[in-house]
C-alpha cells in the first residue's frame, strides 16, 4: 500500500494599515490625514492529490489512462488562507482648532480565501481546456479525504482619530466583507474532472473503487 497525505501552503498575512499623520496646529477646519487600508491576506494555495496521479492538465490533447491500480489511503487538505491586515488609525486632528476633525480609522485588510483540495483513489484533479481522457481497466482500493481550506479573519477596523474641541472624533474603521472557505472534491477514483471549453466524450470503463470517500468544505469566516 502506499498512503498520499498532501496539505497546501498557507497564505501569507496582510501588513497593517498606515496611520495617518498628526495635524498641525493651524488647522481648524476640514479632516486629518487618511488611514491606510489593512493589507489583504493571501490566498491558501489549491491542494491535488491521487493514489497514482496529483494533477493532470491538458488543452486539447487525447488521453487514456489504463490498466491501473492503487492501493491505500489519499488525504488532501487545502492551505488556509491568511488573516487581513490591521486598519490604520485615523489621523490625530486634537493638535488644530475649532472644527478640525480627526480622520476615520483605516478599513481592515480583506481576508484570504481557503485553498480547493482535490482527493482521488486514482486521480486527483483531471483538468482539460478541451480534449478527453478516458479511464479504462483502473480500479482503487482504500480511503479518501478532502478538506479545503479555512478562510482567515478578515482585519479588524482603525480606531478613529481624535479631533479638536468643536468637532466630533473621527469614526472607527468599517468592517469588510467575509471570504471563503476553500471548495473539496473527492472521488473514489477520480476528485473532479473539469472540462472548461467544450465537453467531450470522457468516460470511466470497466472500472471500480473500494473504499470511504470523505469531501468536507470550510465555511465563511
């Protein structure tokens, strides 16, 4: 037997936003500086794996893969995607006068989405532009797991600046929209088989496999 255990990279954290600079003291009107936005987390790297073959790719090629077996267990787990960056903090405006206002706080930083994880006895991720492959006389003996990736958190929001005596402080931060949790596909033979252009006549002959398929897909953050 021979067990495939593949997990994708992680992606990266997203550097805290800029705060915005200090005001000077003759100013007594309009805003302090803006804060800089969160920098985006990265995305978890996608994650193929199969009992004989990770990943095929192909554009309009004609394939068969044949007379094939494999023996034993195939765990595929997605990178997890990095966290948002810090919003910066809005500029201080306390330093002017009269109605100078401190800035709104920097928006945090997007998070990264979840990495996809392909899982198959015998294929992992078959993935045409056009073209086919055709599975013949294969079969697979053994368990198969994919789960994709978490999601990270996205950043949390700047604190807003403080502003002169006559004007109200500047506002925090707004929140930003979730991201997603990556996508899992597992088969007890073959993960997922992707045809982006034109379908063509792909087909699994004659083939089986034996074994407890497992597919979980992260959620939101």
């Amino acid at each position: 037997d021979v067990n495939v255990s593949v997990t994708g990279g992680n992606g990266g954290n997203g550097g805290q936003g800029g705060a915005g600079g200090t005001s000077g003291a003759s100013q007594s009107s309009g805003t302090a500086a803006i804060a800089g936005v969160g920098g985006a987390g990265g995305a978890g790297a996608a994650t193929y794996g199969g009992g004989l073959i990770g990943r095929i790719t192909g554009t309009t090629q004609v394939m068969r893969v044949s007379n094939s077996d494999a023996t034993g267990s195939v765990t595929v787990t997605g990178g997890n995607g990095g966290n948002g960056g810090t919003g910066g903090n809005g500029g201080n405006g306390s330093t002017g006068s009269a109605t100078h206002a401190g800035a709104t706080g920097g928006l945090g930083g997007v998070a990264g989405v979840g990495g996809e994880a392909d899982a198959g006895g015998l294929v992992g991720l078959s993935n045409l532009t056009s073209g086919s492959i055709d599975y013949l006389s294969v079969s697979t003996t053994g368990s198969v797991s994919a789960t994709g990736g978490n999601a990270g958190t996205a950043g949390t929001g700047g604190v807003g600046g403080a502003s002169a005596t006559g004007a109200a402080g500047g506002a925090g931060g707004g929140a930003v929209t979730s991201a997603a949790g990556g996508a899992a596909y597992a088969g007890g033979l073959i993960g997922i088989h992707r045809v982006t252009v034109t379908p063509a006549g792909s087909g699994v002959i004659n083939s089986y496999a034996t074994g407890v398929v497992n597919a979980r897909s992260e959620e939101h953050t």
